[in-house]
C-alpha cells in the first residue's frame, strides 16, 4: 500500500467498518424516517388544500372579507407549492434507498428470491395475500371460483382445489406451486388443452 501512497486508515480514528446486518438495519431506519415525513407533509398538504377550499367555499359571503381571504389563500397556495416541492424532494432522496440496494439484498439473503418470484406467481394466478400467506406458513388451502394463468391469459374454474407449496426434487432452495398434487404450471396447460379441444367441435 505504501508503495502506491495510499494508507489504509488513519491512525487513532475512531472510524470503525459495520456489519452487513447493521447497514441494512440502518438503511431501513433511513427508509421508514423519509416515509414518515412524506407522510406527514402529505397530511399537512390535505389540510392546507381542505382550509383553502373551506375559504374559498365562503368568499362570497362579502367583499371586504374576500380580499383578506384571497390574500390568505395566495400564502396558503404558497405554501402548498413549497410543500409540494418538499415532498417530491423527499421522494427522489427516498427512490435510491427504495432502489438501489435490492439485488444486493437478495445476494446476501438468496431464498427471499425464490419467496419473491413465488408470491408474484401466486399474486399473478389471483391468490389473495392472506391466502399467500397461509401457503408460506406449509399450510394447504381449499380454493374455489377462478384461477388465472398468466401465459395463457385464461381463468379456469375450480371447486374445492387444494393448493400447497413444496420444494423441487434436486433442488431444495426451488419452490413449486401445487394444485391437488400437480405442478400449477401444467394444471394450467392441461386445462387450456382441454379448452382447446372443447372450443374445436
């Protein structure tokens, strides 16, 4: 190092490294602190907009008190339009925590991938959330009404379907979604299949 100039710290600097763990517990910290001022400005901005409306909704009432209230409602504006520009300020701080870091987030915790894609599966095929949530709790759950299949933008009726999630053969970190013991992928061939040869006579 020395040979190139550089040093590797500064002696007696009270400077240390953080642990992994620690930045993304302060990266969050971060996240939730802008999100709780975006919402607060944006709670002050409804009730700027909701007390310009109520003196606007009254400005007829007589002249005198119009011109005060118009000059009340020009600095209420103001202040909506600073708000405004404060708020979309925090927004753009805000975008790179949002953004930023995510792949390397699901690098250093690789299953919250699997458990991503999945969920977008089951939010794609019209499963709620709660019901999501039961399936990655291992629960098994009945469903009945319409599934969706994104690929072949069809819904097909089902009554009384067990749906449950089990990891691939071979590959324990790969999750599958199952319909009465079938891989949902090609339940959802199957019956397009079906639907075809029905359409066909």
């Amino acid at each position: 190092m020395q040979k190139y100039e550089l040093e590797r710290g500064i002696k007696g600097s009270d400077a240390r490294q953080i642990s992994t763990p620690q930045y993304y517990r302060d990266l969050f910290a971060k996240n939730e602190d802008l999100k709780e001022n975006i919402g607060y400005l944006e709670e002050e901005k409804q009730d700027v907009y909701e007390k310009v409306r109520d003196l606007y909704d009254r400005k007829d009432e007589a002249r005198e008190k119009f011109l005060n209230m118009h000059e009340y409602t020009q600095q209420k504006e103001q202040e909506i339009s600073a708000l405004e520009t404060r708020i979309e300020q925090l927004r753009q701080d805000y975008e790179p925590y949002k953004a930023q870091d995510i792949n390397l987030l699901l690098s250093v915790f690789p299953h919250l991938s699997e458990r991503l894609r999945i969920a977008q599966l089951c939010k794609g095929i019209g499963l709620a959330i709660d019901t999501i949530k039961q399936l990655f709790k291992g629960e098994a759950v009945m469903v009945n009404g319409k599934l969706h299949s994104p690929e072949h933008d069809q819904s097909f009726s089902v009554q009384g379907a067990k749906l449950h999630l089990f990891k691939e053969q071979g590959n324990p970190d790969k999750l599958k979604l199952s319909i009465n013991g079938q891989n949902i992928i090609d339940w959802f061939k199957q019956k397009y299949q079906e639907m075809k040869q029905t359409t066909n006579y």
